[in-house]
C-alpha cells in the first residue's frame, strides 16, 4: 500500500504539471486577454491605455516567462490574482467550491443509488416487462440534453406546480439559519442534483444490468445455484459485490465529465458554484481565474481515481496494489 501511494504521488506530480501546461497555452491560444475586455467595457481602448493593462497584468512579457512564473506560483499554492474580481483566485475558488462539491456529490449519490438499484432489478427481470420499461426509461434520460431536462423541471415543479425553487442555493430574502437555512438549500438542491444527475443515473443503470448479467454466467456463480444457494442471496452476495467494480471504474473516469456537467446545470439554476464561476471567467478572459479552477477541478479527479483504486481492494480482497 505505502509503495503504491508512493508511487502515485510521484506519477500525480508529473501529471499536474502536464495539465498545467496543456491548460496554460490552450487558454493563452486564444484571442483577446483581459486588457482587451477592460479596455473595451470603460470605452477608453486607446493603445496606450491597453499597454498600460498588459503591462499591470504581467502579459507584455514572453509567453515563456509567463508560464514560468505560473509554475512558480503553483509550486508555493500560489494560483494568483483575478485583476477581474479584484480577489486572490484561492479565495474565489474557495468561497464556490462547497456549493460545487454539494451539487455534485447529491448528483453522483442520487445517480449511484438510483442508477445501481434500478440495474440491479432490471438484471434479476432480464427479458421482462421490468427489464424493458427500466431499458426505455435510461435510454430516455441518456439521450436528453442536460440543459432541456433542467429548463422542463423547472417549468413544471417550479413554475406550474410551485413545489421547488426556480433557482440560486438560498431564499436571500427569507433570513434563515440553522435546521431552516439547512432545509432550503436541501430545497434549492432539489432540481439541479437530479438534472445533473439523471444522464449519469441512466449510464450507472445500464452498466450495472450488463455487469450482472455477465457474472450471473461466471462459474462460480454456477456452482452456487448447484449447491442450492437461494437466488436472493446469490444476487446480493455474490453478484452484485463483483458487479460495482465496473461502476466503480466509471465513476473515476467520469468525474471529469461530472464537472463539465455541472457548469451548465449551475448557468440553468443560478446556482453560485465554480461551474458558473468558470462561466463567467472565460467570457471576460480571466485567465488567472479561469487557470485556478481548471487546476483545482484537475487535481479533484486526480484524487478521486486514486481513491478509486483504494475502493478496488475492498470491493474485491483478490486485487493488490503492488
């Protein structure tokens, strides 16, 4: 175990740093940079004036020197200054980053749990009524845009049933702490954890019915149905265990993907997390900012799949990390 995580820390270091150079130039390829923006919104875009920015901003100097000195700022956890927001980008990153990790981990929970059990019952009704309805309905949420499932529940929980929120994270205006500030974010969660999560709910179902169905054929399994084993405790104690690792493996490979979900669910609900944030830094090409988040998301998932193959060895004592 310690040779592995040893091991990992050294690879994670290597691939930080990659990201942080494909990161780097891909922003700093596109057009325009922030003395452009603010050159333009105060109507003062004289060239000397946009010189006097760049040179504030530190972008007259060689692309080069600039991404050195990038790296020497993250070496230190450093990830610099929004001249945008007029706030250090681990302050800003930090004031969001709990509304994000609140969105995402009720989505992937609310996904894993629904998605699981839903794969689990179709796998035990293979070839059924069930198996075909539970089929139609993953395919249904896999193929809806996430944005268009967002604005329909809104339309109809928020504004023709006026059961939930329309949108933000709290009632600003109803003043409340507590059990009562607690229940209105967990009302304000509501829609954007399951628009996020249903598309990944749909995937979780479809997996863990083909992983079932695949260890249902495995020999141990055979065995066990001839020595009389109950199909019940077939299923839970011996398929469904050996059926998550898939899962498993998914949810690290997704987490990514998880986060690039989340920017447009938090635009649709007004929901104040980095998602939004990264939004509105990339059109006023706040590169600092922007930089800051793709780093943080990058080291989340990073983490995560490391910790995915820590959750190997108990889903399965056969696997070392050796």
């Amino acid at each position: 175990m310690l040779t592995y995580l040893r091991r990992s820390a050294a690879q994670v270091v290597f691939v930080l740093l990659g990201i942080a150079l494909i990161n780097f130039f891909l922003l700093h390829l596109a057009p325009g940079d922030a003395a452009q923006v603010l050159a333009g919104e105060s109507g003062a875009a004289t060239p000397e004036y946009m010189e006097a920015l760049r040179r504030q901003f530190g972008l007259d100097q060689p692309l080069y020197v600039q991404f050195l000195r990038y790296l020497g700022n993250l070496v230190t956890f450093d990830l610099g200054y929004s001249f945008r927001q007029s706030l250090p980008v681990s302050e800003l990153i930090l004031q969001r980053l709990p509304a994000t990790l609140l969105l995402m981990g009720t989505a992937i929970g609310f996904a894993l749990v629904a998605g699981c059990a839903l794969g689990f019952l179709a796998a035990r009704r293979a070839g059924k009524l069930t198996d075909t309805v539970i089929s139609i309905v993953a395919l249904l949420f896999y193929a809806t845009p996430v944005f268009w499932v967002g604005i329909m529940l809104i339309v109809v929980f928020s504004v023709m049933l006026d059961w939930l929120p329309v949108g933000g994270m709290t009632s600003v205006e109803a003043n409340l702490s507590g059990l009562a500030l607690v229940g209105d974010v967990a009302l304000h969660l509501v829609l954007p954890a399951v628009t996020l999560g249903l598309f990944y709910l749909a995937i979780y179902a479809r997996l863990m019915r083909a992983a079932m169905l695949e260890v249902y054929g495995q020999d141990f399994v055979r065995t066990a149905r001839a020595k009389g084993v109950r199909p019940r405790r077939i299923a839970w104690r011996h398929v469904l265990r050996n059926a998550l690792l898939p899962i498993v493996t998914t949810l690290g490979v997704q987490l990514g993907s998880i986060l690039g979900g989340a920017v447009l669910v938090e635009t649709v609900f007004s929901w104040p997390g980095l998602g939004r944030l990264a939004f509105a830094a990339l059109f006023q090409r706040d590169l600092n900012l922007l930089l800051g988040i793709l780093f943080c998301s990058s080291v989340v998932v990073v983490l995560v799949n490391i910790a995915v193959d820590l959750v190997y060895t108990l889903l399965d004592p056969r696997i070392e990390l050796n």
